[in-house]
C-alpha cells in the first residue's frame, strides 16, 4: 500500500468512536439531572454530586479526545479507553436506572469493537505505515 495513499478506517473502529462520543452525552446526562435535582430514577447520595461534577468534564474530555485519536490510528487510545470502560463497569451503581444501563451498555460496545479483529489489523498497518516497524 501506498504510504501517502489514505487508510480506510474499519466499519467496527467508526462505530466504536460513535459509541464512545454517544455515551460521552448520555453519560454527563444523569450528572446535569442530579444538579438540577431532577429525578431520574437513580439515587445518588448528596455528598456525591459535587464529586460527580468535578470527575465528569475531565473524564469526558479525555474521552472525546481519545475517541477522537482513535480514528487516526493512535494505539495508546484503546488502553486509556478500556481503563474508562472498567472505571465505568466498577462504578456503576447496583440499582441501575435505564439512563445509567443505556451508557454502560454504549460504553461496552465501544470499548469491545475496538479490539475487534479488523480495529486491530487497522492498528498494525498504521504502525507499519508509519515506520514504527520494518516493512514485510
């Protein structure tokens, strides 16, 4: 393949990003209800919420950011990304609300499409287009 020549991203990587950008919105969702002190069917303790604001907008900028990365081909990004599918996976309260289901359940999707055997062979051609190892 010509080095210069646009690499086509796979269908599985495109939707994990998708994934990852959607649950970014339904994720920060439930932290703006619970300031605006609306119910949504979860139950989060009132010491929480200023934690819940000051954790949010970092962890979803690192988020946008590496979904973002992710399409260009950076590896680094599927390793931060499993490491927020896990924080996400730990932290999810027992009595699940439908919101808090629909974005772990968004987030899990991300994070197992993009280690999916086509995101991985996108990975290893953007390693060996880039020099990072000696062409076959």
């Amino acid at each position: 393949m010509d080095s210069g020549a646009p690499e086509i991203i796979p269908l599985v990587l495109r939707a994990s990003a998708a994934f990852w950008l959607v649950s970014v919105g339904a994720g920060i969702l439930p932290v703006i209800l619970e300031v605006a002190g609306v119910d949504y069917g979860q139950s989060t303790p009132g010491w929480a919420v200023p934690f819940l604001v000051v954790s949010a907008v970092p962890l979803a900028a690192l988020q946008v950011w590496a979904a973002v990365e992710l399409l260009q081909g950076a590896r680094w990004t599927r390793v931060v990304l499993t490491v927020i599918a896990s924080l996400s996976v730990a932290g999810t309260p027992l009595d699940l609300s439908g919101l808090v289901l629909a974005v772990l359940c968004l987030t899990l999707a991300g994070a197992v499409l993009m280690w999916l055997p086509a995101a991985n062979r996108f990975f290893l051609l953007q390693r060996n287009t880039h020099g990072y190892l000696p062409a076959a």
